[in-house]
C-alpha cells in the first residue's frame, strides 16, 4: 500500500465514527509519534540468539495458539486476555534472559 492510499483508508474510516472516537485515534497517533521509532538492527540481536530455552519457546507458541493471536473487534483496546498473555511471557523471558 501507498502511503495516499493508507491515508484515504484511514480518512473513509474515520469519518465513519464518532467525535469521541476520532479524539481518541488522535490520541493513540500523538502517542506513537512522541514515542518514536524504538528498536535495534537486527545484527544488533544477534547476541540473544539461543537464549530462550526451547520449553520456554513452547510456552510461547501454546499461548498463541491457545488465543493471543485472534483478532477482536475492539483490537485497538488491550483485552484481559491479551494482557495476561503478555504478563506471562514477559515474565518468563525476564527471569531467563538478561536484559538490559
């Protein structure tokens, strides 16, 4: 997608919802722009490769499966159960890998 064409598709769906709404989409969107591009290169990561213990990658790929990965209605709001999909697995990746 272009960049014209993801903005005419954000513009027809946002005249579709209410005042409300749009004030809060411009909310997540002064968010994401203040919070700037974080990240690190790949060859960066590079030094965490093996890391994870293949029991804890287990775990991760069950949670997903078991739900993490379906899409709600209401994806733009964080659900319980996402949440404590994330808490587990942040968790679990803190106690095993040495962040930081």
């Amino acid at each position: 997608m272009t960049f014209a064409e993801i903005e005419t598709e954000i513009h027809r769906h946002l005249q579709r919802l209410p005042i409300e709404q749009q004030r809060h989409i411009l909310e997540i969107v002064r968010a994401l722009v203040a919070a700037g591009v974080r990240g690190v290169p790949g060859p960066g990561l590079l030094r965490f490769a093996g890391m994870i213990e293949p029991r804890d990658i287990a775990a991760m790929t069950q949670a997903i499966q078991d739900g993490c990965e379906k899409v709600h209605g209401n994806d733009w709001q964080t659900s319980a159960r996402h949440q404590h999909c994330y808490s587990a697995l942040r968790q679990r990746l803190c106690r095993t890998a040495p962040f930081g």
